[in-house]
C-alpha cells in the first residue's frame, strides 16, 4: 500500500493487495470495543452519573462517531467495489477529499484507541516488543501503527 498527497489537498491510497484492503476494512470493526460498544458508551462510562453525560453527550457523540465511521467504511468499500469492477484483481485507488479529512481522522482515532484499551499496547515498548506478543495483539499493533502513520499524514497534507 502507498499513500501520497495530491493536488487537490487530499491522500490517494494505492492498494497492491488483498490484505491492504484488508486492514482498511478493520478500521470499523477496530473501532468498536470488546463488547461492542462504541468510544462514546465507553467515554460515558467513565463520568459521574451526577453529570447526566449518558443523557446529554453521549447521544451526540454516538451521532458523530459512527457519522465517521460509516463514511470510512462507506469510502473503502466503494472503492474496493470499483476496484474489483474493473477486474484488476486486488488493486484499486482510494482517494480521501480534504473534505473528508476529519471523518478520516476521527474514524482512525476511535479505531487506535479501542485497540489500545483492548490491547493495553502503551505498557509495551513498541517494536521491540513485537516478537512478543501473539499473533493476534501484534497484527492489532501494526494496525494501530498504520492507523497512527494514516493519521500523520492526514495532518500533514489534508488537515489545515
């Protein structure tokens, strides 16, 4: 996979393989808990219930995190879609618009800090620690990593 900015102030995703796809997929499903729940239920658990946060925030929270996550997952299966329409087998292009830069952001962000809080990865010593860890955990760690490079990048180029 390569990522390069274009002119029109947003990143073009040149996806090679089927597992390039494949982690662009995981941003949804990275995203969610490990029971399911979303960053605003797990945020709402953590306030005082004296602060009406579950009646208040939350519900609009909920709105805009899944507004985000929706259109990233929308956005790579269309062009997976494409992709595969125009039988180039797993190759295919993704463009994020500077529009679309901070739904990209907030999307990758719920999905590295679910991994995080599922994963516990910040008592661990980044790389090094990679042959540690088991299969699972580690490709959840290298995820994370892209999702964190994504975001850099979205920053860098997109993001004003």
């Amino acid at each position: 996979m390569r990522v390069m900015p274009t002119l029109e102030g947003g990143l073009r995703i040149d996806v090679e393989t089927e597992t390039d796809w494949r982690v662009l997929e995981q941003i949804g499903p990275d995203a969610l808990g490990t029971q399911g729940e979303d960053l605003a239920g797990r945020l709402g658990a953590l306030m005082d219930e004296g602060a009406h946060w579950d009646d208040y925030v939350v519900p609009e929270l909920q709105e805009i995190f899944s507004g985000q996550l929706g259109r990233v997952t929308g956005a790579v299966q269309a062009a997976r879609r494409k992709a595969e329409s125009r039988a180039a087998g797993a190759a295919g292009k993704l463009f994020i618009a500077r529009g679309d830069g901070p739904e990209w952001y907030g999307a990758l962000n719920q999905a590295r800090l679910a991994l995080e809080t599922r994963h516990q990865f910040s008592g661990s010593h980044g790389l090094e620690a990679l042959g540690s860890f088991p299969e699972a955990k580690r490709a959840a760690f290298l995820r994370s990593q892209f999702y964190c490079a994504l975001q850099s990048l979205l920053l860098e180029h997109v993001l004003d």
